[in-house]
C-alpha cells in the first residue's frame, strides 16, 4: 500500500471485538427466538433463505425441554437486549474517537431504530406487541455497550 492510499479505519472494531460484542450476541438472541414459544418473525427469514420449517421444528421440538426452565424475561426480552448490545458495539466501536458528532448521530440512529420498531408495533405499522420494558431494554443494553466501549477504548491502541 502506498503512502497516498488511505487505510481503513474500523476503529475498535478487530475481529476479537466483533465477535464477542457483535456476532455472539446476535446468534444467541437468534437462539433464543428459536427456543421460545410462539412464532415470530425470524422463522419468515429463514423460509426466504431456504431453510425448511421442518428443520425448525424439529431443533425446537428437541430444545423444549430447555425452554421450560428458563425464565420468561430470557425468552421476552434477552434477544431484544441483545440485538440493541450488538448494534450498538457495531456503531459505537466503528466511531470510536473519530468524531464525537458522527458517534452521537449514530447512536441516536441505533435508539431510533430500536424505539421506533416499538412505537411501529404499538400501532400496528409491523407485527408484533408494543412493550415499554422492552425500551427500557434497549436502553440498558445500549448503556452496556458503551460502557464495555470505553473499558475496550482503554486497551486500543
């Protein structure tokens, strides 16, 4: 690479980082949503990607007996924190003293994404129940990811 051409900064965002605080998080809550009860959404994406329904019953059929001992909020309210940990490690790691106004701008993005899919719920716009707890998660999951940014930040080099 010469010394003309840029190199891309993905701020602290390495491969470790993005594993543990981005990917992990997101194949639990995906977990997750395939042990509890009810059908959501996610198995719509799998039917759009090829995965048989079949295949999916049987994986949950198997995986009942562990969602029985569970408690509700792992099921209600954990994939939800967790997607809004991810997204928010995504962006705020990619910014990550870059520029405090671009970081504030996407974070705002990361909340109103989250908020909005709720208020969308509440009147109908998209399926599902409009659920203030589930704000609140959002938030408490967002504050995490900030706070595991700055504690990650100390260590960037």
């Amino acid at each position: 690479m010469s010394s003309k051409q840029q190199q891309l900064d993905f701020g602290i965002l390495t491969f470790n980082f993005a594993v543990i605080n981005i990917l992990l998080p997101i194949i639990i809550g995906g977990f997750i949503y395939l042990i509890r009860p009810g059908s959501v959404l996610m198995f719509e994406w799998f039917k759009s990607i090829g995965i048989p329904g079949d295949w999916i019953v049987v994986l949950r059929n198997h995986l009942i007996i562990v969602t029985g001992t569970l408690p509700d909020w792992v099921g209600n309210y954990l994939p939800d924190a967790l997607w809004m940990y991810s997204f928010s490690c995504f962006i705020g790691g990619l910014w990550y003293k870059k520029s405090r106004l671009f970081e504030v701008f996407w974070f705002s993005v990361v909340m109103t994404v989250g908020i909005g899919f709720e208020i969308a719920q509440l009147f109908q716009f998209i399926p599902g129940t409009f659920d203030v707890i589930d704000i609140i998660t959002y938030l408490i999951a967002a504050y995490i990811s900030r706070i595991v940014i700055g504690y990650t930040g100390r260590f960037y080099i």
